[in-house]
C-alpha cells in the first residue's frame, strides 16, 4: 500500500478524532442502543434505528482514521531544510502576477487540505506546479479559467 503524506500536525488532529471516537461517541452511542433497546418493538423503534445509523458512521470513520494512520508517512515539517524549494508541508507565499495578489498556501495531504486556512492538497495543480520551485521563480498552472501564473515571494517550514 503507498504511503500517504500527512503533516505532524494533521496527524494529531486525526488521532484528536480518533480519541474523541472511541472515548466519547462510541460509548455515547452505545448507551443510547441500550436505551432505545429497552422501549421494545425494534422494527418500528426510530430512536433505535438513529443510533444504529449513528454506529455505523462511528465505527465505519474509526476505520477510516486507523487506514490513514497506519499508512501515513508523517513529515515534521519544522525540521525540514530544502535550502529554500518548495516541499511538501512548506508555506509558500506568492504573488498571483494576474490580480496583483498576495496568498499564503501551506502544502498538506488530501485529508488536511482546507483552502478557507491556505492549505492546499499536495495534488491539487496549484500545489503541483510551486513544488520544486524556489523564491524568485515563476510558476504557471493552467486553470478551468485560463493560465495562473504565481510568482514565489517566500518560503517557509514552519
């Protein structure tokens, strides 16, 4: 199975989940089985059925978070030295040469990925074109909108 790049930091927010499953949400849900259980007639019983539903979500994103886990190479980006190129878990901020525009992006793997926070996933275009650049380069993405060009203000690995 390939190894999935994740930051030090999403992999904490993902065992964060992980934890807050299995102490909080499966024992929560599991009582109100229980609960639901004790009313009777289980066909028509839509407490029951909820919390079914609820379990199967629960357990189904416990597995999913145990996957990624075991298969995740977790780079701390903190103590990475690319000698100033773009890598995976790097902030990046470039000037979008089109608008005149400063952004800030960090970098991440799929599941860290939030634009609204600057952080892009390591496959998205914008992610693939900046990778391996430097501060000072030019990078172009073509875009459902035409081409994008960004050009590489600052580089960090924070």
């Amino acid at each position: 199975m390939n190894k999935i790049p994740l930051t030090a930091r999403g992999a904490e927010k993902l065992r964060a989940e992980l934890d807050q499953l299995k102490r909080v949400e499966r024992p929560r849900i599991i009582e109100a089985i229980a609960e639901a259980r004790a009313h009777g007639d289980l066909k028509e019983n839509a407490e029951y059925h909820a919390a079914r539903e609820q379990q199967s979500f629960a357990e189904g994103r416990i597995k999913d978070i145990e996957g990624k886990l075991s298969n995740a190479q977790i780079i701390d980006v903190s103590s990475l030295n690319a000698n100033g190129r773009v890598v995976f878990g790097a902030t990046v901020r470039v000037l979008e040469l089109d608008k005149e525009e400063e952004l800030t992006y960090q970098i991440v793997g799929e599941d860290e990925a939030d634009l609204k926070l600057g952080m892009i996933s390591i496959g998205s275009p914008i992610a693939r074109c900046l990778i391996g650049k430097s501060e000072g380069d030019i990078a172009s993405v073509v875009a459902p909108g035409g081409v994008r060009e960004f050009e590489i203000l600052d580089v960090q690995y924070i």
